[in-house]
C-alpha cells in the first residue's frame, strides 16, 4: 500500500489492463499485489521503479542461475527499445516492472506515441487516467508525444476516458473508439475542438454519437473560420444507427477535408444528405453508404460530382439504386478503382456495360446478388477492365461457365474470383485456373478443388 504515495512517479500495473483473472494475466509475471478485487471490478494499482536488485536468498540464486542462460541484458538499449516498440500498451506496462534499466527503456518517449487497449473488462478510463499522468512529467497536463488512441470493444469507455484525452493530447493525430457505445456526442467534440491536428476518428457502433462538430465554445472563439477547423480526413461512422440527414449536413459543413467517409448501415440517411455532403466536401476519394436503403439514383447523381476523384464506392444492398445510378457514376467517376454493388437488384447487364466501358481501370467489381447480370455483362467487363483483379459473383443466377471463360482468357491478373451458390461447371473452373494461375477461386461446387 505504501506505493500508492509514488503516484506521480510510478508504472501503470499490468491489473490496469488486465483484470486478476484473465488469461493475458495469469503467465507468472503477475502478482496478487499489483491488484485488488473489489466487487469484481479491477482497481489499478500503480508502482515504483523496480530495485535493481533482487534481496530474497531464493530469488538471488534463482536470478543467477537465469543470467547464465539469458543473453537479452546484453543487448544495447537502441535494441531493446526497438523490441519494445512491437509490444502492446499492457505488455509495455509489465515489462516496466521487471527491473530498473527495463523501467527506463519501457518509458522512452518513443514508445508512446500509440496506446492500444482492447477489450470488454478494462477499466479503460482509470486506464488512460494513469498513463496519460505518467506521460506528462516532463511537460506538466501536456502529453506531447502521443499521437494514436485505439480502444476498440471496451464497454467501460465513457465520456470521461475521452475528456482525458482531449485536455492532455493536443498532439493527438488518429484515435479509434469503434464499438464502445457509451460515448456521446459532447465528448467526441470536445476531442475535434481541442485536438486540432486529429486527422483520424474511428467511431463505428457509437449508437449515441449522431454528429462530429466543435463545442459551443469553440465555435464561438472560432467563428470567422467556422467550418474550416476541423482537420480530420478520414471519419468512419459504421453502425451510428441514429445519424440523420441534419447530422451529416453539419459533419460536411465542419469536416470539409474528408478525403475517406464510412457510413455503412447509417439507415436513416438519404439522398438529401448526401446533396449536403457533396456541396462541402468535394474532395472525398473513397465513400461507402453501404445498407443505407433509403438511398437511390438521385443520391448516385450527387455522388457523382466527385468526378475524377472518386476510387472507391460501396452501395451494396441499396436496393432502390439501378442502371439509373450506376450510368452517373460511369459517365462522371472514370477513375474509379473499386466498387461494391453487391445486393443491387435493380442492375443489369446494361448498367454493366455502362461501367465496363467508362471506367476502364476497374481493379475490384462485386455484383453478387445481382440476379439480372449474365454473361452479357462479363463480356463487357472483359473486353474493357483488363486490370481487372478481384471480380465477386456470387448468387448471380444468370451467370454461366461460358462467361467465366470470357473473363479468365481476357483478364490475366485476376487474383480472386467468387462464384458461390452460381450454376458453373467444373470444366469452367478449370479453365479460370488454368489462364489466372495466381487466381483464388471461391465456389461451392464439391467436384472442384
């Protein structure tokens, strides 16, 4: 208990990111004093350096009985820190406490410029708490090197965890909260507003975060620039279920840098919030409104005014968009690279040809579920996309070996082909193998392997 005065010059237990319990835990480096059960809840505990001497007579004999044998003291520190370096925030924490040089090193600034935690059980915000009050001691409530947060699955995030970011990290460049769902919106922009380098914000299966925008205070102090003070380029909000038309107007008029926006299963958005996001941010590369079923062609038309700069889109299972679509983004989005429009029933052998004609540099096309595709299509996509590299038909009812053929003789570089669940024979199979040898072929046909 006495170490609990060392706070301010101490290392983060290992208990604080793993609870007694764990798997991660019980390797014979823990110990039952570096964490107390209370109600089943992990209490992190913090620590002093270690000694550089171990005084037990059994421990002694034991530690020079190990140095016969172990070489890694022997390493110069530019190699342990570089060994360090490919270590996760836990297993950092413990390597701090097994002796004073390895203290030292664990602690170089160049290790921390990324805090990973994963997980359902960690006390997350007692976990940032700690670390980031350890990495201010030589620039006091200034955490200057940390430039990643990733806390992926961790229920136990709250707003709080994320307020110690904002006020200590002003340097803060990528940090991703995907599925920890008991943040809110005033954190989120507290983060944007006092982190004014943060170009990367993962907030997938944040159900309650329906907006990225500044605080009210920061609005206010920046208002002649209102709009142009958010720096972040790639946002992903996969799973925000409540996000609506209003929230991806006031993200596009904040955020007018997106170069990478994810709003897969966003099921309230429709083609009026993409006409928002396309008047503020026109430099959007990849986009994905995939499972967004109230989008259509007239949101095809917006996205469409991307023009050259578009590479990547995913509309799949947005069942209202057809050929209609589809010939916008041919006629405007002729650099396209990849598009997944898995799911679209309404397209057919002629929105095919409109894309294999226009965007001739197609390297990933997935139109499975697409029963009114056949071979036609594949034609067309052979004699136009042979760059093409991943081709996706799956459930396609109307696709043959026939086309199959087509494609392998024409498109060299394919590299992986799925025809599950379509009426092909093996013959056909055979032939792709034999003219795309470096072709992965998912099927469900059990006379071909």
């Amino acid at each position: 208990d006495s170490d609990l005065s060392m706070r301010t010059l101490s290392t983060p237990s290992p208990a604080l990111i793993f609870p007694p319990n764990s798997p991660g835990f019980q390797n014979g480096r823990g110990s039952s004093t570096s964490s107390s059960s209370v109600t089943g809840e992990t209490v992190a505990m913090v620590h002093s350096p270690p000694p550089t001497r171990l005084t037990h007579p059994l421990i002694r004999l034991a530690s020079k009985h190990q140095k016969e044998q172990d070489h890694i003291d022997r390493l110069p520190d530019h190699s342990m820190i570089q060994i360090f370096s490919f270590l996760p925030t836990n297993q950092l924490c413990r390597c701090a406490r097994v002796c004073r040089r390895w203290y030292n090193l664990a602690w170089d600034p160049r290790l921390w410029r990324t805090i990973r935690l994963t997980g359902e059980t960690i006390n997350v915000d007692r976990a940032l708490k700690v670390l980031t009050r350890r990495l201010c001691q030589d620039t006091p409530n200034v955490c200057l090197m940390l430039e990643t947060v990733i806390v992926s699955g961790c229920r136990r995030l709250t707003d709080r965890g994320l307020y110690t970011i904002a006020q200590c990290c002003p340097e803060l460049r990528r940090l991703e909260v995907s599925g920890c769902y008991n943040i809110s919106n005033e954190a989120v922009f507290d983060v944007v507003s006092l982190c004014p380098n943060l170009e990367h914000l993962d907030v997938s299966g944040c159900s309650k975060v329906t907006c990225i925008s500044l605080t009210r205070e920061a609005s206010i102090k920046l208002s002649p620039l209102h709009g142009k003070q958010i720096s972040i380029r790639y946002l992903d909000m996969t799973d925000c279920f409540v996000l609506e038309d209003e929230g991806l107007h006031t993200i596009a008029a904040h955020c007018t840098q997106l170069t990478h926006l994810y709003l897969r299963r966003c099921v309230r958005i429709t083609d009026e919030g993409l006409r928002y996001l396309m008047i503020y941010c026109t430099s959007i590369k990849e986009l994905s409104v995939s499972d967004c079923r109230f989008v259509s062609d007239f949101g095809m038309r917006e996205i469409a005014k991307l023009e050259s700069r578009l590479r990547y889109l995913s509309i799949a299972h947005c069942g209202r968009i057809t050929d209609v679509g589809i010939r916008y983004i041919a006629k405007y989005c002729s650099k396209l690279r990849y598009l997944n429009a898995r799911g679209c029933e309404g397209i057919t052998d002629h929105g095919v040809e409109y894309l294999a004609k226009n965007c001739t540099k197609l390297k990933s096309l997935d139109i499975g579920k697409c029963p009114l595709v056949s071979d036609t299509g594949l034609e067309f996509l052979a004699l136009n996309c042979f760059n093409l590299k991943r081709l996706s038909l799956k459930s396609c009812e109307s696709i043959t070996g026939q086309g199959l053929q087509i494609v392998a003789a024409n498109c060299f570089d394919l590299q992986m082909l799925n025809v599950q669940d379509c009426e092909v024979s093996v013959d056909a199979l055979r032939f792709v193998k034999r003219h795309c040898k470096r072709c992965i072929i998912e099927h469900t046909n059990p006379a071909f392997f």
